[in-house]
C-alpha cells in the first residue's frame, strides 16, 4: 500500500484532495495490485518561499524497475501540475520503503 504525503506553503491554495485522488489513479492505472494509497496533506505556516513538495513510497518490487518508476513519475508529474494551479516551486519524489519497513492494520483495543 502506497503512502503519500503533500507539503506546501501556507500562502497556496490547493485541492489536495483533488491531487491524493490523482495519486491513487495514477498510480493503479501503472499497478493494478498497489492497493489503495494512504494519503495526507500538511499547509505548512512557517515557510521560505512558495512551495509544494509531494513525497510518495511504496514497497520495492521485482515490476517497478526503473522505467516503471520513470513512467510514474512522468505521469504523476503531468497530472499534478494541471491541479497546481499557481506560481511555486515543485517537487515530487518517489521512494521505495527501506528493508525494515513494517505495517499493520490495528483494530483497536479488545474490550
């Protein structure tokens, strides 16, 4: 299951939910097995110059080699852009999860 997480300056106005849907889109549309992706978003109030910064991880994979991840990137690039839609610096990266990554769903206390 993927994970996304989008920063950016408190000055920007954003449909970040609009852009954690094109995420999760793109990134089933190149892997159909990647599963829902567990996104947030964070305005950022203390800042240096105008910004959004996208970071996106998911588990390696024998399918996501490089020109996988090269197609990925282009397209989530292309479609997050359109929905940015004032002057700012961008960045997005996609990373792999490190080998001691763990995750888990918790149900909760048992009563």
């Amino acid at each position: 299951m993927p994970h996304a997480e989008i920063k950016y300056s408190a000055d920007m106005t954003l449909d970040t939910q609009a852009m954690m849907a094109l995420i999760e889109a793109t990134i089933a549309n190149h892997d159909s097995g990647a599963g829902a992706v567990k996104s947030r978003a964070f305005q950022i109030s203390d800042f240096l110059h105008t910004h959004v910064i996208i970071n996106i991880t998911m588990l390696p994979k024998a399918h996501r080699d490089a020109d996988f991840m090269t197609a990925l990137l282009g397209d989530l690039s292309a479609g997050l852009k359109a929905i940015v839609d004032q002057p700012c610096a961008f960045s997005l990266e996609l990373d792999f999860n490190g080998p001691y990554y763990h995750t888990d769903n918790l149900q909760g206390a048992a009563a």
